[in-house]
C-alpha cells in the first residue's frame, strides 16, 4: 500500500492519502494543506540529515530560537507530537517530532539548552534511532548540535534522494545540479530529454557565475532565459530529478511563472525524466489547464489527482483518476 499519514503538522491535525502512483497532482482551495502535504514529505525524507531550521526556510520564516520552531505544531501547540509516515516504492519511514521545550521561558542558559530541545525518532525499515535535538543559542548560532547519534544517523541510514521545487522558483539556480550532471558524463540523457521539447537543442554549457547557455546549432550560444519560461523551468526540473535516481522531486505550485500553453512542454519532460529516472513525483496546482496537461501527459495507471478539502480542523482527501477527471471537465465540475 502507497500512503501518506500525517498527523499534528503544521494545519493538519490528520491527514490520510492512499493509494499514491508515480504520479501525484494536489489540488484544493488555498490554505487547505497543499504545500503543508510537500513539507511532510521532505520532512519525513530528510529528517535528521537537515536541520528543523529549514523546514521553515522552505516558507522564509526566520527563527530567533528554540520557540520559532512552534509553527511546525498544530496550533502552535507543542504538547501535540508531530508524527509522519511515507510508504512507497522509494520512501518506507516514519518521523515523529516532539517538542522539550514546551511552556518554557527563553531566553535558555547553556545548561538548559543541553536538556532542553526536541527529540526525534526515525524508523526506516531495519534502522531505528531515537535523538535529541539540542540547541546553543549562544556558541553554534542556532544551529543543531552534532552530537554522536545524530552523526551515527547520517552515517548509516540510507539516503532517499528528494527535492522541494518552491512556488518562488524565478530566481533559483540550478546550474549546480547541470554541472553535477556534466562533470558524472550523464548530460546526454538531459539533451535527449530537452529534444523532445525543443528538437534544435544540442548541448548545454555554463559561463561564469552559474550562468547556462543552449547551443541550438547557430553560430551562437543562447542564454537559456531566450527559450522562455516553460522551456527554462523544464530544464531545471529535468535537471534536478536526473539527480535524484529512486528519489522523489516535491513541486508546489507546478503552473506558477507559466503561462498555460507552456504547460504541456513542462509536463512532458517531467514526466520523462521521473520514468527515466524512477522518482516519485508530488505536485500541487490550482489550475485547470495544469491537470487537463497532468493527464494528457501520463498513463492512467501512474498517474492520479488528490483534492484536498477543509472544514473547521477536519481534512479530506478525495482521489480522481483521469477517467472521471475527463467526466468532471466535461461536465464543468469543479476539481481545482
């Protein structure tokens, strides 16, 4: 069975998704949980190689200490453990988080800082660790003290790889990953990918400063941002997931920057590098020529979207396949 479970996260009190595929569009009205449903993920894949600072990072929140880490809590309410479970063919791991923190004063002493914290326990299939997460407020700026278990974990669990796209993606650079790519001899398969898109693209470069030329043939290199949008955020997403073999590339807000007649360009070399590259792909959208092109572009036994709806503290997941998603555009039901 393929499932998320998610339980005192951010605004979720619970949250059950099941029968996941390859791939996985979210959809639902704003603050339903959609992003909320993405950090679980990357949580649960990355915790504790990363420190909790940048579960915040991911929505630019800034931390001035143990007690910023509270809208990771439901409500804020930290007496609530934050537990979630991902079960799929790349990912088999639980992630709970609690908080020793709660109804303290700050600022802490050193010595209170030692035996105060949040603990976490990860089991993933044969590994199981159970950590303390403490904090010098003073002498590591902020910053997760190493202690031997938490290296121990780095050490011995196994790696899933996984990327969080974010909905503000214009300024990222992804040239690292290319050069990542370039440097293994493993650009050719990106270029094949590319061609697909765009048939007169025929090598990538980097110029100084990350920056990314395409070779179309001409006497002169382009400036990837001359290819437009979609064809920029599609490089950078195949880029990305060529990088992360049996991983899982988290996208919010996948239609974000495009305009909708870049979408199918976006979503047919996504999902060709996810098969190339076996990843797992978790998406969220609020558009409709986004799932039209989702499904356009995928088989329907890979492929499925989630609503999410919300009443009062309450969360629901409803599946659609792309047979009744055909039903619901013809019909002019609302999906989104």
């Amino acid at each position: 069975m393929n499932e998320i479970k998610i339980s005192n996260f951010r605004g979720i009190k619970n949250l059950f998704v099941k029968e996941t595929k390859l791939f996985n569009l979210i959809a639902g009205k704003n603050n339903c949980g959609k992003t909320t449903v993405l950090e679980a993920i990357y949580a649960a894949a990355s915790i504790p190689r990363i420190s909790l600072h940048l579960l915040n990072d991911i929505r630019v929140l800034k931390t001035n200490g143990n007690d910023d880490f509270n809208s990771l809590f439901f409500n804020t309410d930290k007496s609530l453990d934050i537990k979630v479970e991902i079960e799929n063919e790349n990912l088999n791991r639980s992630v709970t988080i609690k908080s020793r923190t709660s109804g303290t004063d700050f600022p802490l002493s050193y010595q209170e800082l030692q035996k105060k914290g949040y603990s976490v326990c990860v089991e993933n299939n044969d590994y199981d660790y159970s950590v303390s997460m403490n904090y010098d407020k003073i002498n590591t700026n902020q910053q997760i003290i190493m202690n031997e278990d938490i290296v121990k974990i780095q050490k011995d669990m196994p790696v899933v790889p996984v990327f969080l796209w974010g909905a503000q993606w214009e300024n990222f650079n992804f040239s690292q990953y290319l050069e990542k790519l370039i440097v293994a001899k493993k650009i050719a398969s990106v270029i094949s990918l590319l061609k697909k898109i765009e048939p007169s693209v025929q090598n990538i470069q980097l110029g100084n400063e990350g920056k990314i030329y395409i070779d179309t043939g001409i006497k002169n290199l382009f400036p990837v941002q001359v290819m437009g949008a979609g064809f920029v955020k599609a490089l950078g997403l195949i880029s990305i997931i060529s990088t992360l073999h049996d991983g899982i590339i988290l996208i919010d807000e996948f239609e974000n920057g495009l305009h909708f007649s870049a979408m199918d360009i976006l979503w047919k070399g996504v999902v060709e590098a996810c098969k190339k590259n076996n990843v797992i792909l978790f998406a969220t959208t609020h558009s409709y020529e986004c799932i039209q092109s989702f499904f356009e572009n995928t088989e329907q036994e890979q492929s499925v979207l989630f609503r999410i709806e919300k009443k009062s503290n309450e969360h629901s997941v409803f599946s659609i396949s792309k047979d009744n998603a055909n039903i619901a555009f013809e019909e002019n039901w609302e999906i989104r």
